[in-house]
C-alpha cells in the first residue's frame, strides 16, 4: 500500500474523549474522498496501521477532517505534526 504525507493543520477536543483532527492532503487524495464516512488507512510509527472514518463531506478541498478516540491508535495528536496516509 502506498501512504501519502498529510501534515496535521488543526487539532482541538471535541469530546472529553473525541478529538478532532484537519490533515492537509494533495488534491488526488482529497478527490478521492467520496462517500460520507470514508475510511483512510494510516501508518503507525510502529509499522501497523490504524484506520479512521472520515467526518467531512466529500469534495471539501485539501482536508480530511476526523474525531480520534483519544484512548485508541497512537497517533500524534499536535498540529505541525505528519501522518502518513
């Protein structure tokens, strides 16, 4: 599977346990969005993977928008920080 670099541009507590999450992505990967809660795969620093339901509608440009459990996959919750995708 091929990942793609998607630095996080906004973070903030949407929940005592959901945090919301903004990635920048390049205008292929955006354009691939097209189903309401869409899943993306993403690359863990361990080698695993953690997958996410998308939480914007489709066609919004350049952002995937996501709540994270803050309990879950070990991921880095900061803005400036990168997933891979």
């Amino acid at each position: 599977m091929d990942f793609h670099r998607a630095p996080v541009r906004r973070v903030w507590r949407e929940t005592p346990r959901l945090t919301g999450v903004v990635l920048e992505v390049a205008p292929e990967i955006a354009q691939a969005h097209e189903t309401p809660g869409q899943v993306i795969s993403t690359q863990l620093a361990d080698g695993g993977s953690a997958y996410f339901a998308l939480a914007n509608a489709p066609g919004e440009a350049r952002a995937l928008e996501q709540l994270v459990d803050v309990g879950g996959a070990p991921v880095v919750l900061q803005e400036g920080a990168e997933w891979q995708i």
